[in-house]
C-alpha cells in the first residue's frame, strides 16, 4: 500500500516539477492520475503470489494536454525506489521511445529530489554485429569470376555496399560510432543491414572475440544497470516470448507504464502470428544447405553432422514446390491479393505438405542447434572464424525456426466453444517492386492475444499501468478491455480524465449538408471533388482518408493551383512532408497535407500548423484483410454482431484519434469537417459522437435530394 512518506515525497517532486519547468501547472486531471497510478503500482504482486483480482493494474485514458508522461513516470519512479522494482515505460513507437529518452527523463533526472539512472533498451537487431560486420568488410571486394558478368546497374550497387561495409566497420573499430542503427548519419538500407546484424540465434556470446566491445552486449549492460527502462511494446512483448533470456527485467521484477497502450492489443496478435514465402524460402534454403557444409569445412567439423540433412532440404523444398502448383491452381489471386482458408479450416493437400515440412524442419533445427554447439566449442582455438560460423548459422536458424512456427501455426486444430480462440490461415500473392504479381505466402495469426496478455503479462508483471489519449470507444473501456485480456479483472484501476482544453469554445465538429453518402461510390467523390476548393481556405489544413484510390483521385480532380499546394502521403518520406508543410506555413503560405489512417494518429501540427481538420469519412476500416475477415466470420458465428462489437467501437476509437489532431495545445483553435452524413443519418451515429470530446457540433441541415419527375405525357400515348 502506498504510504505517507512516498505520499510526501510524490508531493515534493510535483513541486520541483512546477518551480523547475516554466509555465508547468499540475492540473486537477493530472493529480488524478497521479493519485491512480499510485495506488495500482504500490499494490504491486510478489514474485510467488497467486493472480487476484487485478488491483495491480491500471487502465487510464487521459486527453491530449493532461501530462500523461510526468503524470505516470513520478509516482512510478517513488513506488519503484522504494519497492526495489525495476520500472520499465514502454512506447508504441521507437519515435516516442527517443522522446522519453531525448526530453522528458532527462527533466525528471534534472529536478527530481532523488537520483535515478535510465538507459534505453531496444532489439538486438537494432546493432551491428562485429564479427558478422569485420566478416563482411574483408570479404567486400573479394567476389568471384561470376561478378564480372553483372550488368551496370548490379555492379554499381554492389561496388557501393562494400564501400559502405568498409565504412562502418572502420567507425566502429575506431570507436567512432556506437554500432547502434538509429545513430547513423546516413541510413543503411534493409538488405544490407541484415547481413551485419544478428539475433540470439548467431550470437556466440561470451566465447565471441569481440564480446566484450559488442554494441547490443555493452547497451544490455546500461540495462542491467538502470532503474528506469526505456523501452517498446515490440521489445516488451519479444522478451516475453524468451521467458527472462531477453534484455529486460523479469515480469514479476518489474513496474510497468505502458504510453500509447491502446495499440499493444494489435503489436501482440502480430507477435503471435507467423508466415513464409514459398519462392523465398526455396531461395534461402539453398544459402542454408551451403552454410552447413561451409561450416563444417572451415572448422573441421564431423561430415557426420551433415549425415540426412540433404533429403530434409530436398523433402521441404519438394512440399513447397506441391504448395505453389496446388495454390496456383486455385486461382482468384488476380481479384484479390489473398485467399482465406475460410473457418480456418486447411484442404489436405494443404495439410499433408505442411506436416511434411513442419517434420523436416524440426530436424534440420536440430542439426543446426548440433553444429552451432560444435562451432562454439571452436572458439579457443579459432574464436574469430568460430563467431562468423555462428553468425552466418543463426541467420538460417532463425529462418528455419520461422518455417516451423507458421506450421505449427498453421496445423493447430482450432478449438472450439465460446472462449476458443481460432487462428485465421490465408495464402496472399505479393508484388514485385514493379507492380507484378511475385511470390506467395504463407500467414496464420490468432484472432486475439487476450488470452497470451494474460498468461504472460497481467499474471506475471509487479504491476503495470496502460495508458492513452483513445483507450475508450463508444465511452466505454469494453472493446480495449476485451482485446487487451484485461476484462476478467474486477478490480482494475478505470480512469477517464478529460483534456485541459476548452473544445466547446475552441473548436467545432462541423457536418455539412452533403447530397450523397460514401456508399455512392463515384458520386461521392465527385462530390468532395465539388467541395474541398471552398473549405481548403486554411493556411494549415489536413484532409485524411480512408482509401489511398479516393485520395489520388480527389487531387486528380482537384484545380492545378489547388493540387499544387497538396502534400500528400506516399509521395515523399513522412518526416520530410511535415518539414516542408511546416515550412509552407511559416512562410504564410497555405499548405495542404493529404494523409490516410497513419497520418490520423501520432502527428503533432500544433498552432497554425493544422487549423482545419477535414475528414472525407468516417474511419470504418474496410474489412478486406483476411485478418479482420476471420474476426467478423468468428463473431457472427457466435451468433454477435460484427458490425456493433467491432467495426462501430473500432471506428470510435479512430474517429477520437482523428479528432485529436487539431488541438494540440490549450492556445490553440481550429474546426473539424465531418463530410460524412451517416453519424447523424444512421442510428449508430451516436454512438460515435457519444465517444468524443466537448466540441460545438454544428449539423447544417440536410440537402435537399433532386426528385426526378415523370415524363410529361402526351394524349393518346402509352400510360
């Protein structure tokens, strides 16, 4: 239970806070917050306590403006000094996770009245590898006769990648930089960062020669050390996964503050799901099949170790070829990108090549872990060649592990009843960088982590408090609740706090008269074609969509001069289309952003960066994904309905986040166009509006439809 001197010393650091942070005020619905997080937090759990009933966990929805990240961070940091816990703030984004660690902790570390360490924890993919990295670098330059025959445009690429292996290695040798992604100048692509980086499959740890210098191993160290963790709801849920392998503190260790928590649902199902290429896989299994024999030739490995491996690779690779003629042969991959094992349920000619390369898999995983166990027993005598054998191994391994994982996904026999929580199974044909049809793939996803939240989090952590701006749907926590596991605790902390910002007087929820509805198709659009001209008369503006065809077709019909100001997604880097809006408008000129679902959450246009807020719809996601057509097929099985339990609560919690771009700040003032007519049309509507904040809302009277009048008739002609 929290006690007075932990009382008093929250109290003291709020002060610090307001005399050291000009114009900072503690806000009635910060307090409560603080209040709340308190009391969840030091009702923490012991390591070997039973589950109760929830009163170690907090759900907090706290408007744009509240102080979210001071409101939850100092009374965490009091209850974890004076508990021994070890606390961990999570993020949705490594953007936000820069945040916390750029401004806001190092403000709490300057003006708090006790001290604190803090180090930032992220994947181990997100650093180079030395020994994968020096590997590469020496080998750079050293191709064979076949290179010569490259064409042009290969060879210039190719020449520029060992330039840049050369480079990084030579700053990271001379201590230049960290190894650390994130920290380059110039961004490396994808394809060439993974073959400098490692996860704990290529690791050979300390029997590795550059352990003691490698960049994740010296940022796990800072981990170790740090009271507070700065980290990210992927690297959260991923350490889960390795059940206390990973860089974090153990669950029962910790105090959780989850920022941005209403996406965790989502990042979890995608941690649970699992997919391959079929081509792809074919590809790579060729580059596995030659690093088991190159291994055992560089360290003179047992041949043994390779005894029965060949017919594995050739038994996978001949239920992938059966794959690829069966799914062709299916067809329909022209109308839609992918195809849904409707019910989850697999025909057997699916089956029976997915059992045989899930068996033949699980022994070439065994035959991998063999020769990595060999490899490492190497490393006295040929440490550094033994720590490039590992590396180059674990790439595969991981691979293979990712092939068994789909499978063991796929053939799961899906459980039944109320609570059963089924598993979704498509094939989905990807495009080529040119548009082209390209390689199939295989997906499995479960419909909810609700279940694996539970088990793994909610059961295990000290304590832990979920908190956002769009945590409530419909003004009800039910949907997140239900996504999160977090339903089935009856005593869970639930508090909504309202923003600091006066909406009523400072904005307006403007739905005009429109003619037609989104279901008219081309007549809609033709109709915000019609009327954007008049109501783009903002110096900062943000139109969003919901169709990325509907928005290239409304700038298409737009009128030159207009269009020429519309800076729209897709057509440049996302950082570098805010910076040239944001200088538009301090240049006073106007500046229209065109932006879709991405663009309605997470941007910051405070001021006259974005006075006018423009929805083309209401943001109801289009259930096309095989995903979310597995949810609704699920629920609508159980006898609910699709629409009312999901994509109404869903768009809620969209439409709010919408909603939350245009005030960013308590001087701030501006007005939202809805030009949707169904929330005042359709019954759910108010529903919807029942979720926002306190805007004005302004409905302007209904359009007047044209009624078509009979042709005239003449006498004497047909009736």
């Amino acid at each position: 239970m929290l006690d007075e001197a932990q009382k008093a010393l929250i109290r003291q650091s709020m002060r610090a806070l307001r005399d050291g942070i000009e114009g900072f005020r503690s806000r009635r619905a910060q307090l409560e917050m603080i209040a709340t997080v308190a009391r969840a937090l030091a009702r923490k759990r012991e390591a070997d306590s039973l589950p109760h009933g929830g009163q170690h966990l907090a759900v907090i929805e706290a408007g744009t403006g509240t102080g979210k990240s001071f409101g939850a961070l100092v009374p965490a940091l009091v209850i974890a000094r004076a508990t021994g816990k070890r606390l961990v703030v999570s993020s949705s984004t490594v953007a936000l996770q820069h945040q916390y660690a750029e401004k806001d902790v190092p403000t709490l570390q300057k003006l708090l009245p006790f001290q604190f360490t803090a180090a930032v924890a992220k994947g181990r993919t997100r650093y180079a590898c030395p020994a994968k990295l020096y590997g590469e670098a020496q080998a750079a330059g050293q191709g064979d006769l076949a290179l010569a025959q490259e064409d042009a445009a290969r060879r210039a690429a190719r020449v520029a990648d060992e330039r840049r292996l050369r480079e990084l290695a030579d700053t990271l040798a001379s201590a230049r930089w960290s190894g650390e992604r994130d920290e380059l100048a110039e961004p490396v692509n994808n394809a060439l960062w993974e073959r400098i980086t490692s996860d704990r499959h290529g690791c050979a740890g300390a029997r590795c020669p550059h352990f003691a210098t490698c960049p994740y191993q010296q940022a796990r160290e800072r981990v170790r050390e740090a009271d507070l963790v700065i980290a990210n709801h992927d690297l959260v849920l991923a350490t889960l996964e390795l059940e206390g392998q990973g860089v974090l503190p153990a669950p029962a260790d910790t105090l959780y503050v989850f920022d941005e928590a209403h996406s965790l649902p989502v990042k979890a199902v995608e941690h649970l799901s699992a997919g391959h290429s079929l081509a792809g896989t074919v590809q790579w299994l060729e580059g596995a099949r030659d690093a088991m024999r190159d291994a055992v030739q560089a360290l003179r490995l047992d041949p043994q170790l390779l005894a029965g491996s060949q017919g594995g690779f050739e038994r996978i690779e001949g239920a992938l070829f059966s794959l690829l003629r069966q799914i062709r042969a299916c067809g329909g991959f022209d109308e839609r990108s992918a195809r849904r094992f409707k019910s989850g349920a697999l025909p057997s000619w699916c089956q029976s090549a997915g059992a045989q390369i899930l068996r033949s898999a699980q022994a070439l995983a065994s035959r991998f872990a063999s020769l990595r166990e060999q490899a490492l027993k190497r490393a006295e005598s040929a440490s550094e060649l033994a720590a490039h054998v590992v590396a180059v191994l674990g790439f595969y391994a991981g691979r293979i592990d990712q092939l068994i994982a789909t499978w063991e996904l796929m053939l799961t026999e899906s459980p039944k009843g109320s609570a059963a929580n089924p598993v979704a199974r498509w094939v989905e044909q990807h495009k080529t960088a040119a548009g082209e049809a390209g390689d199939f793939w295989i997906h499995a996803a479960p419909l909810s982590a609700a279940a694996e939240l539970r088990r793994r989090l909610w059961e295990r952590a000290g304590a832990a408090v979920l908190m956002s701006a769009t945590l409530s749907s419909c003004g009800r926590f039910d949907l997140f609740l239900r996504q999160s596991g977090l339903d089935g605790y009856p005593q869970i902390f639930l508090l909504q706090v309202d923003s600091p910002f006066d909406y009523r007087a400072n904005a307006q929820l403007i739905v005009p008269a429109m003619a037609s509805e989104p279901d008219a198709g081309q007549a809609y659009t033709r109709e915000l074609i019609k009327r954007l001209p008049a109501l783009l008369d903002e110096p900062g503006t943000l139109v969003l969509f919901t169709s990325a065809q509907q928005m290239r077709a409304v700038h298409a019909g737009l009128p030159e001069a207009l269009a020429a100001d519309v800076l729209m997604q897709g057509a440049m880097p996302k950082g570098e289309l805010l910076t040239r809006h944001r200088a538009a408008v301090d240049a006073g000129k106007r500046s229209i952003v065109f932006g879709l679902a991405s663009f309605a959450e997470g941007i910051d246009l405070p001021g006259a960066y974005c006075t006018h807020v423009i929805l083309a719809r209401l943001p109801f996601s289009v259930p096309d994904s095989p995903l979310e057509e597995a949810r609704r097929e699920w629920v609508e099985a159980r006898g609910g309905s699709a629409f009312l339990e999901l994509s109404v609560p869903e768009a809620s919690v969209r439409f709010k986040q919408a909603l939350g771009r245009l005030l960013r700040t308590v001087e701030d003032r501006g007005r939202v166009t809805l030009l949707d007519r169904r929330i005042v049309s359709r019954r759910w509507g108010a529903l919807l509006l029942r979720g926002i904040p306190d805007f004005e809302v302004v409905i302007e009277p209904a359009a007047r439809r044209p009624v078509k009048k009979p042709p005239r008739q003449e006498i004497g002609s047909p009736s």
